[in-house]
C-alpha cells in the first residue's frame, strides 16, 4: 500500500441462521428445494397474513451477541425497510433499525503474527432475506421465492479493520464463531453467509474518516481480499490525483476482477423505515439471557488457547484442531481414551487428526459430525505405536482396516501378526542379506555419502514386510556399516 494512506474497513456481515423454519411463517428454512416450494401467505406478503416470529431467531440471535460481548436489550424492535425488487414480494423487508437486540461488543481476531485485535461490533439485528433472482440468458429472469423469509443476522462492525488481511481474518472469525454456536453452517457457496465491505482511506495518522464505499457481492474469503485491495489502491489513485472519492455503491466483478459502480448510495430515508405494526416488542428476559449465557460452549480462541495450555500442543496444532468445534471434540475424546497420557503422546493424536482425519475431511469421505473411527480406537493405535509395538508403516495399514471394519486396533495388529520385531538374531540375518545384496550402497556408504542409509533401512523393514523394528534396524545396519578393519584407504 502507499506509505501516506492507510485504509479503514468496516464489514457488514449476514448469517443465515440454522432455524428449521423461517423467521415469521411454519415454512421450512431448508436450502436446495424446487423452486417456489417453500411459501405461504405470510412470506409471500398477501395482505391480511400475520407474521408470528420464530422464537428460536431471537435464541440464536442472544447467543451471538453474547459470544460477541454485546449489550442485550430487553426490549427491542422490528422495522419495515422499504424498497422495490421483484424478489420481494412484500415491498418491504423485516429487519431491526432503531432499537436491535445486541449493541457495542467486540470480537477478538488472531492476526498471521499471534497478536490479538479487538474489533467493535457496532451492531448485531434480526432480519428476514428476500428472495433470489435467477437471471439465465435464454429465458429471462425467474424469481424463486423459497427464501422469502428465512432468518438472518447482520453483524455489522466498527470501522476498525485496517487491512484487507485483518477483514479477511475478521471474516474467518464470525464463520467460525457461528459455526461454534451452531447458528449457521457459514457456507459462502449457498450464500449462508454473505458480506458487504466498506471502505475508505485516509492520510497515515489522521484522525476523521474519510469517504466510503460500499462493495457487495463479495461471496468468498478471497473475492473480498481481492476487491479490497484493488478498491483501496482506486481510491488511493483518486485522490493522489487530486479527485475526491465518491459515496457509491460497487459490485465486485470477479471475472475482471475490479469494482464497478451499481448505484448511488441510497440514503437512509429512501427506504422508509418504519416500525412493524404487525409485531409486537422482542422482550428477552433476565432469565432467557441467563440461560442461554449458562448453554454457550467454550469460544473458539478459547479453545485454542487451552488446548495449548492443557495438551501442550503447539499454536499452530491448535489452531487447526480447534477451528472445528467437533474436530477439537475429537481430539480431546482421544487424549481423554489414552492410558499412559502425556505430552508426547498428545502430540501424537494431534498429528493424527490433523493429517489422516482432515483428510478424511477434506476429501468428504467423513464429516465432522460423523467421524468413522471411534477415539477409543484412535487412541489405542497411538499408544501401539508410541509403546513401539508397531511401526508408523504399519500403523497407517491398521488405520485404514479399522476405518474398513470398525474393529479395534490391537484386534487388528494381534490377529494380522503385525507386531514390530525386535528379535535381533532375525534382524541381524536380514541385515547382512541387505548388505550382501546391495555392495554399491554399502560402498557409498563407506565413502563417506551416509545419506544412503535411509534406502537400506527401508530395504530391510521391506523384507520384513514392515514389521522390523526401525529403530532397531537402524542400529543394527550403522553397526555392521562400521569399516571393521579401521577406516578405508581409497
Ligand atoms: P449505514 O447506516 O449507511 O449502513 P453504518 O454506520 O451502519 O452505515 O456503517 C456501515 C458499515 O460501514 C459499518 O461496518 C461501519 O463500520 C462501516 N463504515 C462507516 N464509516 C466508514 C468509513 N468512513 N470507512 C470505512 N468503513 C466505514
Ligand atoms: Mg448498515
Ligand atoms: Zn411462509
């Protein structure tokens, strides 16, 4: 960026919530059925029809702003924005504007150098989505109404992110957060969760804001990156060039990859808001808060940092551990199953989880929810191991058997004979086979290019079909490597 600016960001931020069914109607909330399947009179707007709302909206909603440190009304109200879009039929949207549930909390970001970054939450309110256009070329564009309705929160945050990195990461943070709250599946593909960044500069140093933009449309982690750079560097351009930065609305354009205008910015008064006569006041309870404070599972920094406290797991470890909530679960299940725990053997799992079960993730061959494989059972492959009964050839064998068949470990390990051998007799004999028959490595090995060493090991745990000790093999073959009548003359 340009040494004299600096940038200002502030995200607006929706989540879908995980309701059943939508905010004001019986109707599912579901996502992915044929379109227009999922109206009724009251998210369609026909006149007479009484929205009631969904009690759970307000229960997500509470546990949000709880996590986000927010003052939570007592009290507090819904209002019609109104505007015209053919996927609202209604003419209005519900939505909070004076008075919303949660107020003036913050969230803590982690930055890529460890250091924590407090950002204000100006805001968190309860709103209804509208509906979705399909424009296709041929024939025109089709409105699908089904998600007319369906619950939203808007987290809308200070203006205190400072680069397109920090509103990244800020991103990342509400995702998992909502995702620990089990409030939204924080899927950007399914438009579950969508942001709008605003953005301005300023002279490094100075004090008042300046003018902003607002970018929509930015349905991924890497398209609001990118705009916000490109848009930081326009603005930049703008006024090095003696030119003032216009108050607009932009959409991303992420085939050509530049903001473009979309319309002038409405003003507030354009859309008329008013208050919803048809809705009485969200009263929330000293005791619904309570409660629901009391049911908050542990939040996902926290978690980190425990998990580094606890297990003495590394910061990186943790944080790929604990970025899911059921994936930190199932780590924890495993150290909790392991009989002779300690710091190593944590370790352990951790490596465990974060190669083979991610992967198993990564590739959806498993969910989260769903893990194939018990954490008694990974547990008990980890102490095989670290009790070096089996090598780490093998143990990646009986993971994939016990995935197969569900069956424990040392059933697999005992029943198969795939113990490690630590006999030395026999090691010995395959040791001096390798070597009989590999006179070039042995050789080159003696010419000081001990690098070869790792080929021979692997040759002899090969004839052993795995199930040589490597350690011991080790030993065993820099032993016999050893010139035995003092040191080569060449
Ligand atoms: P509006 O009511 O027009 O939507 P808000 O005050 O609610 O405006 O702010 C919307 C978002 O814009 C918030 O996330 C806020 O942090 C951010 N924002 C406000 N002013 C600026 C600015 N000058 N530069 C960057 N972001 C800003
Ligand atoms: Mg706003
Ligand atoms: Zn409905």
């Amino acid at each position: 960026m340009h040494p004299e600016y600096e940038a200002v960001i502030g995200l607006e931020v929706h989540a879908q919530l995980k309701t059943r069914t939508k905010a004001f109607c019986s109707c599912s909330a579901e996502f992915g059925a044929p379109p227009n399947t999922q109206t009724c009179p009251v998210c369609l707007g026909h006149p007479g029809a009484l929205p009631v709302l969904n009690r759970q909206v307000v229960e997500f909603t509470l546990r949000l702003g709880i996590a986000t440190h927010c003052h939570i009304r007592s009290r507090s109200l819904f209002a019609r924005k109104n505007y015209f879009y053919p996927d609202l039929p209604k003419g209005y949207q519900i939505t909070q504007y004076e008075e919303p549930l949660c107020t003036d909390g913050w969230i803590e970001i982690e930055l890529d150098d460890g250091r924590r970054k407090r950002i204000g939450i100006a805001r968190i309110q309860m709103e209804e989505d509208a509906g979705k256009s399909i424009h296709d070329v041929e024939v025109e564009t089709l409105v699908d109404l089904n998600r007319c309705g369906v619950p939203l929160v808007e987290i809308v945050s200070a203006p205190e992110l400072s680069t397109p990195r920090e509103a990244y990461l800020y991103l990342r943070q509400i995702r998992q957060l909502v995702r620990y709250l089990g409030i939204c599946d924080g899927n950007m593909e399914e438009g579950s969760l969508r942001c709008d960044a605003n953005v301005s500069i300023r002279r490094r140093g100075a004090q008042e804001l300046g003018t902003r933009t607002e970018i929509k449309n930015l349905n991924s982690f890497r398209n609001l990156e990118r705009a916000l750079e490109y848009e930081i560097q326009r603005q930049i351009a703008i006024v090095e060039s003696g030119g003032v930065v216009q108050h607009e609305t932009l959409l991303w354009d992420a085939v050509r990859q530049e903001t473009r205008p979309m319309r002038t910015k409405e003003h507030a008064h354009d859309y008329r808001y008013f208050p919803e006569p048809d809705l009485v006041p969200v009263v929330v309870s000293s005791e619904w808060l309570e409660r629901v404070r009391a049911e908050l599972p542990e939040l996902p920094l926290e978690r980190k940092d425990r998990l580094m406290r606890q297990y003495g797991l590394p910061a990186y470890d943790a944080g790929v551990i604990a970025e899911e909530r059921e994936v930190a679960d199932f780590f924890e299940a495993c150290c909790a199953a392991l009989r002779k725990p300690s710091p190593e053997r944590y370790k352990l799992v951790s490596n465990w989880v974060m190669t083979e079960i991610l992967r198993l993730i990564a590739e959806g061959a498993a969910s989260p929810e769903a893990l194939p494989i018990a954490p008694a059972h990974l547990a008990e492959l980890v102490e095989l191991y670290a009790d070096e009964v089996i090598s780490s050839r093998v143990a990646k064998e009986v993971f994939a058997e016990v995935l197969r068949s569900g069956r424990s470990p040392a059933e697999i390990v005992s029943e198969r004979g795939l113990q490690q051998v630590s006999d030395e007799a026999w090691l010995r004999e395959l040791v001096a086979q390798v070597l009989r028959d590999n006179p070039e490595a042995v050789e080159r090995y003696r010419s000081g290019r001990t690098n070869v060493l790792g080929f021979l090991v692997g040759q002899v745990l090969q004839r052993s079909q795995g199930k040589a000790n490597p350690k011991l093999v080790t030993q065993l073959l820099q032993q016999q490597l050893l010139p035995q009548e003092g040191p080569t003359v060449r």
